[in-house]
C-alpha cells in the first residue's frame, strides 16, 4: 500500500471503532496506539513529546501545546514582554499557579497573559497607579479562562483545532 492507501485505511478503521461506541474496539485501537507511542517515545522522542502535548487535551477546558504557544505569541503585535521561561520565573515571583485542573494548562495561561498584555497594556496602565500590571493581567487572564459560562475558548479565539 502507498501512503496515501494506508492514511485511508487507517481513517476507515478510526471511524469504524469511534462510531461503534463497543469498548473491546476501543482497548484494541488502544492498545494498538500505546504500542506505537512505545515505539515512537523509543526511536523519536521529540516527537513523541509533541505528540503527547496534543493528548494532554483531554484534561483541559482551555490547553496548548508548547509549540502552539510559542507560535501564537510570536505572532503578536505589539509583543508580549516576555520569553515563557520569563513568564514562569515572574509566575514563580508571583507564587502564582502555572496551570489550574481542569480550566486551563500552562501554556493556555501564558498566551491568554500575553494575548491580555498585547492587547490592552496601554489601556490598563492609564488606570493602574502603584498597582502591578502583571497582577492585573494575571487576574484578567483567570477570569477568561475559568468563565462560567465557558464562552472563552484559547484554542477557538486563535483559531486551531479543537
């Protein structure tokens, strides 16, 4: 079979045991996909670790990956202030959580900040006398990401995949 054979395939058999809801379907696909993963996380591990980023999905109302953060922030105008490693060492500075079960990963933190800083820092600081600004982002980032309502979503507001 050629790749393109075998991508069919593979697709056929996904959609075949999704849409079965039959669990002994799921253990084999399962089983399967650890098998593959042991395999990967043994020869790649590189991208064995990207593709255990995208599984962390399933924990998180609002997560991203590491790459898909550092690309989101890269692209933003004007610049968030800081590197991740900067964000995590003035989180750190902060005593505040990096990541919160189930609302929201770090990474969904540290661009939902940035993207806040981005954003509305000119605006904020206009009203802000004394107060840290970090601390306000910080606050305002919580609110979006742990929203009642559930209306905010990181990975819908920059467009990726669910």
């Amino acid at each position: 079979m050629n790749a393109q054979e075998l991508k069919e395939r593979f697709s056929d058999l996904y959609t075949y045991m999704a849409t079965s809801k039959k669990q002994a379907y799921m253990m084999a696909f399962g089983s399967v996909m650890k098998e593959m993963m042991d395999w990967m996380t043994a020869n790649k591990p590189a991208e064995a670790q990207e593709w255990i980023d995208k599984l962390e999905s399933i924990r998180w109302k609002n997560y991203l990956t590491p790459k898909e953060a550092d690309s989101i922030v890269a692209q933003m105008v004007p610049k968030a202030p800081w590197t991740q490693d900067q964000w995590k060492a003035a989180m750190d500075k902060h005593e505040y959580k990096h990541e919160e079960m189930p609302y929201y990963n770090s990474c969904a933190l540290f661009v939902t900040m940035s993207m806040i800083y981005s954003d509305s820092s000119d605006t904020l600081s206009h009203f802000m006398q004394g107060a840290d600004m970090f601390d306000v982002i910080h606050d305002l980032a919580i609110d979006k990401l742990k929203d009642q309502d559930g209306r905010f979503n990181v990975r819908r507001y920059f467009g990726l995949q669910p």
